[in-house]
C-alpha cells in the first residue's frame, strides 16, 4: 500500500476508534468493531497497530505529536527557555483540553483495568515531561529560573498553566478554550513562573 494512502486509512481507522471510544468506552471497544466501524478488516487492524493498547497507544502518541515536536525543534534552537514556554503553553494547553484528549481521559477514569490510563501516561506525559525539563535545566543554566529539582518545577509549571482547566473539561463544565485564552493562559503562567522561581527572589530568602 502507496504511504499516502495507508496515512489516509490510518486516519479513517483512528477516527473510527475515537468515536467507538465515546460510544462505549474503552472496556467496551473491540479490535473488530472499530474495524467495522472504519470498514477495515480486522486483520490491517492487528498487522498496524499490535491490540488494542497498542492502537490507543498510536492515538495518544499522535495527539501529543505537536507538542513533542514542538519541543524537539525549540531545544535544538539557541532560544531562551522561558520564550520557548512562552510559544509552547498555547499548545499544551490545546493538547490536554482538545476533544481527543476528553474523549480518552474519561474514557480512562471509566476503565477500571487501569490499561488506558497507563497507555495514556506512557504515551504522553512520559514522553513530554523529560523534555519539559530540559527546557527548565536550560532556564537554570542561563539564570533566568532558581530552582533544585527541574520536576518540581515543572510540576509548577502545568498547575500554573492548566490549573483545574483539563478536569472542568473532562466533567463537561468548560467549552474549548479560545486561542486568545490559551496564549493569555500561557503568558500568565510564565509571568508567575518568573516571580516564583526568580533568582532575586531566592537570593533574598536565602533559599
């Protein structure tokens, strides 16, 4: 099969999986009806993606594709680190609060296997987090950040830049977030970060 066209059937099949998904959570979603669902045989199902973890492993891992690709490119860049959250918390924030991310984390609190919860850390957070940290190790080398542990500091980071905003989306009590909030979002997450964790700021406490 031509790349082009397998893409485009990947995407039919993964559009499929999202609307199984909704429809009957994931304890309820089968290999052979997302194939059914997406008229693809159950076979091109197995042969691409593995199961059914490594399927929804594929769906995550896409979601978080422009977030991870983001943050590779800017670190190979000469870039200040705070200007690099600065473009990267609209993106965050669209990720964790987008449909596709809804649609799987309440599917994930429904599944008391645990499976798509840990697929969905494995796939996104895990995959992101190590590179948010070194975003942070550089805001500490160039001395725009004091902090002792880049985890924690991340860890401030998304509470500052998400807050309760991805549950309140989960629980259906928050439209999608505007492009405007989210770059306002962003910009006052940095601002914060800037006043939490300056080095001014440290050296005055004697911390």
């Amino acid at each position: 099969m031509r790349e082009d066209k397998r893409s485009q059937r990947q995407k039919e099949i993964e559009e499929a999986a999202y609307s199984v998904l909704e429809e009957k959570g994931y304890g309820g979603t089968s290999m052979l009806g997302i194939a059914r669902k997406s008229r693809a045989s159950n076979e091109t199902l197995y042969n691409w993606y593995g199961d059914k973890q490594g399927l929804f492993q594929a769906l995550v891992t896409r979601n978080a594709e422009e977030v991870k690709g983001h943050l590779e490119k800017e670190l190979e860049t000469d870039h200040d680190a705070l200007s690099i959250l600065g473009t990267l918390g609209p993106k965050l924030l669209t990720l964790l609060t987008g449909d596709r991310a809804v649609a799987l984390n309440r599917a994930a609190a429904a599944d008391s296997s645990g499976e798509l919860g840990a697929t969905l850390s494995k796939a996104g957070r895990e995959a992101v987090l190590p590179l948010l940290e070194r975003v942070f190790l550089r805001a500490r080398e160039d001395g725009q950040l004091d902090f002792e542990d880049a985890g924690e500091a991340v860890g401030l980071y998304l509470d500052l830049l998400i807050g309760d905003q991805q549950i309140r989306r989960v629980i259906g009590r928050l439209p999608v977030p505007s492009r405007k909030f989210g770059q306002d979002r962003a910009d006052r997450a940095v601002k914060h970060l800037r006043l939490l964790l300056s080095p001014e700021t440290h050296a005055c406490t004697g911390d």
